[in-house]
C-alpha cells in the first residue's frame, strides 16, 4: 500500500477489484498525501460483509490518524446499506451503483444501460482473475449445469478495458467464449476514479 498514517493524511478504501488502478493513478500522479487499502474483491459475492468491512476500515483509519477517509465502492449488491454506514460516519464514496458505472461515466452508463439489458460487464480486474471469481467464486467449475442459470438471459459479454493491453482483451474475449456469449470491448480508462481520486487529494 503507498503511503502510511505517518506520510499520508488522506485514506481511500477501496474494493480490491480496484487496488491496482488506484495504485497506478497515486503512482503516476505523485499523490504523496493519499494513501489506499483495500477489502476482498470476492465480497461481490457476498456483498452483505460490504457495509460491516467498510465501517471498520474507516474507524481504523480514524484511529490511525487518518484527516481524511474517502470510499471508492458502488452500492455493489448492498442494497442501500453501504450508503447508510457512510451517512452515519460522515464519509464520501465515489458516485455511482457499481464499478462499471463510473469507469463508463455513471451518466453515460445510466443512459445507455436500457440499450444493454441482456449484456454481462467485465473490468480489467475481471478479466484477469474470471475463473476465480467467476467460475469459482460462483461454483459453477464444481456444478457446470449452474452455468445457464447464471448466464443464460444473457447475450454478450461488453469489456470495459482500462488500458490498452492485448493480452487482457483476450481474456476477455475467451471469458466470453467459455460462457457462450458474444463479445464486446469498449475502452474507458479509469473514466471517474480519476476524478475522485484527484478531488480526494
């Protein structure tokens, strides 16, 4: 994790699935003041320990000194409940129902999002770790006849890519592939995680 409670007088906390662009954006940037620490990406799918993760995480970084606290999460499944511990603790999260939102723009997403209905969304963090998350994490490699239930009402697979690298579009591409779905890559960049990161520092 860049930075520490001694170096840093602001904390992001932050899902795991976006450790690494965080990273790359306080790298690039030279954000000596804004520090990250992540809980489990796998959490998606159980996104109830969300709110309970996230609420420790900030009373820990109070503890530590932290002046500032910021929340890069969506709701992520939470149902609301995430933005009901961040109003009792007083602390901001970036706009937005989930990842996919504000890498597109969340405007941009909510606008177009009835155009895509039956479309199935991977991020690079996605793309790179599918069979853990995805086949794994969903007990569809133990249970294969679990696969149509989770993606049969789909009809394609959109990749909203982060960076240019071909080996991740192929990853992407073969995620699709493996679930039967079309394919589909869009780049957004870090879109606005950007944005937040800089209003956060």
């Amino acid at each position: 994790m860049p930075g520490s409670a001694t170096e840093a007088r602001t904390l992001v906390i932050a899902c795991g699935a976006l450790a690494r662009e965080i990273v790359d954006l306080i790298r690039v940037n030279a954000w000596r003041d804004l520090s990250v620490t992540c809980l489990p990406a796998i959490w998606h799918n159980t996104p109830a320990k969300i709110p309970d993760g996230v609420r420790a995480k900030i009373q820990a970084a109070r503890r530590d000194g932290f002046e500032r606290v910021f929340v890069a999460y969506g709701d992520c499944g939470t149902g609301g409940l995430l933005d009901n511990v961040l109003a009792e603790e007083g602390v901001e999260r970036i706009g937005g129902p989930h990842c996919y939102a504000f890498f597109s723009g969340v405007d941009s997403f909510i606008e177009h999002a009835d155009d895509d209905p039956t479309c199935f969304y991977l991020t690079d963090y996605l793309a790179r770790h599918f069979d853990r998350l995805i086949f794994e994490g969903l007990g569809i490699d133990q249970h294969p006849e679990l696969l149509n239930d989770y993606f049969g009402n789909y009809t394609k697979v959109i990749y909203l890519a982060q960076t240019e690298d071909t080996e991740l579009t192929e990853r992407a591409r073969a995620a699709a592939e493996r679930i039967g779905l079309g394919f589909e890559r869009r780049f957004t960049g870090y879109g606005e995680l950007d944005d937040f990161l800089r209003q956060a520092n």
